[in-house]
C-alpha cells in the first residue's frame, strides 16, 4: 500500500512542478511589466488572445498617451530609434489602425533605413483611404528614395491631382524631370513656374529654379534663387552649398565661407548630408578644411 501511496505522489509531481511553474511565470509577468520582457510577453498576451477571439486591452487613455508619446519623442531625440519603435510597435498591437501610432512607425523605420517596409505600411493604407493626398505623397517620397521612379510620378502626379494648392508634388515632380537624361528643363521649369516668387514661394522650387538657370548660364539669376531658397528654409543646405559655390566661382570668398559654415551647422549630425557638406568644403575652399 505505501509502495502504491509512493507511486502516486510521484506521478503527480510533476503536474504540481507544472502548477507552480505556471504560478511563478505569472507573477514574474507581473513583477516584469514595463520592462522589455513585459513587451514580449505583452505582444504574446495580445496574440492569444486575438486567437481566442477575446479582446485585448483598450487604446492608452489620453493622459497615458501622451506620457508614452513623449517617452518615444526623448527616445527620438537621443537616436535612440530601436526603443522608440518597440514602444510605438506595442501600442499599435492595441491599436493597429490608429493613425498617429503609424505615422510614427513609418518615420521610425525611414529613420532605420527599411523604407521598403515603410512602404508597404503606406500603400496598405492608401489602400483604404485612396483619396488621401498626403499618403499619395509620402508613397511617392518613399518610392523615390527606393529608386522606383516609374511608381513615384504616378504618385506624385495623384498628389497634385488630389492637392492641387500643394507645391510638394509639382517640386517632385520637378525633381523627376530634372533627374531624366537629358533633364527636362522646360517641362520641370513649367512645373515650377507657380511656386516661384510671391507669397506661395517654396524653397524647393527656388532652389530647382536656380539649377536650372545655372544649367542654362544664368549665374546671377541662380545665386539670387539659390538665395531666395534660404530665405524660405534656412537649413536648405543643398541651396547653402550651391550658393558658396557660385560665390567661390566669383571670387567671393567671405560669402562662400560663411554659406559653408552655414550649410555644416543645418545639416547636423545627419551622416549623409554632413558628407555632402565636407566634399563641397574640400572642393570650394580647402583652406577652411
């Protein structure tokens, strides 16, 4: 009889080994949550219970969010985007179509360099909302940056038609004339006619304006649009550069320095653009290297 007793006991430990194991992992849960092991656990919490056709918790609250909106702004701030996207990736499991939460994941994974997934975000959402001009746009911005040029003007050419009073799709549009081989210089000129001067200026179409008259020999003409770039966006630092490079050509040395220096405090601590501005410094004023 002890013998069967024995065996018995045995045979149920390990479903108590089990029971406690269970126990424990949930009040280490507990005791995790806000940590990253809480965000694992959470987004599998959220799948499971998806699974079981159950409904997860409710969106953050208003003054939740904007703790938690502020946290991923610090992580931004500090380049810290990994840790911003997994704060923003846990709120989208609650929340999978709100807005702001996707915006802000596109940005993040642009900020990463995975456009293509930040693209695919953006088109399913064109999908849904296909007279939303601004998610035309930036369709049309991330498939410009893929090298999708095709794909981008169809892009660009709904954005106008859907905006017609947005210079951003005409400047790109531009933008893709001028990258043809040879450049369309009238077609991109034309495009831009309307956002040149006045009160629509835009520094984008300012600055296209100005390389295109530089092409065309009309230096004057694009140092003043050159200038009048930077006036609309004082950290155009394409402008800037193009502008100590004409003034170096002329002999103005003080006004190219000063542009240069210019252009290396806008461009920040933004790789691709800090290189751009130290090859202009190499090859317009190697002095000042």
């Amino acid at each position: 009889m002890a013998a069967m007793d024995g065996a018995k006991r045995e045979a149920r430990a390990p479903q108590r080994w089990l029971a406690r194991k269970r126990s424990s992992g949930r009040r280490a849960l507990h005791r995790a949550r806000g940590a990253v092991a809480s965000r694992l656990a959470t987004a599998l919490l959220v799948a499971g219970l998806a699974a079981c056709g159950a409904s997860p918790r409710a969106p953050a609250p208003l003054g939740e969010r904007a703790a938690i909106e502020a946290q991923v702004a610090a992580d931004i701030a500090q380049r810290r985007f990994r840790a911003a996207l997994a704060t923003v990736e846990e709120e989208l499991a609650y929340a999978p179509d709100d807005s702001g939460w996707l915006d802000q994941k596109c940005g993040l994974l642009r900020r990463l360099g995975r456009e293509r997934e930040a693209l695919q975000i953006v088109l399913a959402r064109r999908a849904q909302a296909p007279d939303d001009a601004a998610l035309s746009y930036e369709a049309g911005e991330l498939l410009f940056h893929l090298g999708e040029l095709a794909r981008a003007r169809a892009e660009f050419e709904a954005t106008a038609a859907l905006a017609p009073n947005d210079p951003r799709p005409f400047v790109a549009l531009a933008a893709l004339d001028l990258s043809e081989r040879p450049p369309a210089l009238e077609r991109a000129a034309a495009r831009l006619a309307p956002w040149l001067d006045g009160a629509a200026t835009h520094a984008d179409a300012e600055f296209q304006q100005g390389w295109i008259d530089e092409q065309a020999g009309r230096l004057v003409e694009a140092r003043r649009r050159y200038a009048r770039a930077v006036e609309r966006d004082p950290a155009h630092v394409a402008a800037l550069v193009n502008g100590a490079r004409l003034a170096a050509a002329e002999g103005d040395l003080v006004l190219a320095r000063r542009d240069l220096e210019r252009a290396r405090a806008a461009a920040g601590d933004d790789t691709a653009r800090r290189a751009k501005v130290e090859a202009a410094v190499k090859a317009i004023d190697p002095v000042q290297r």
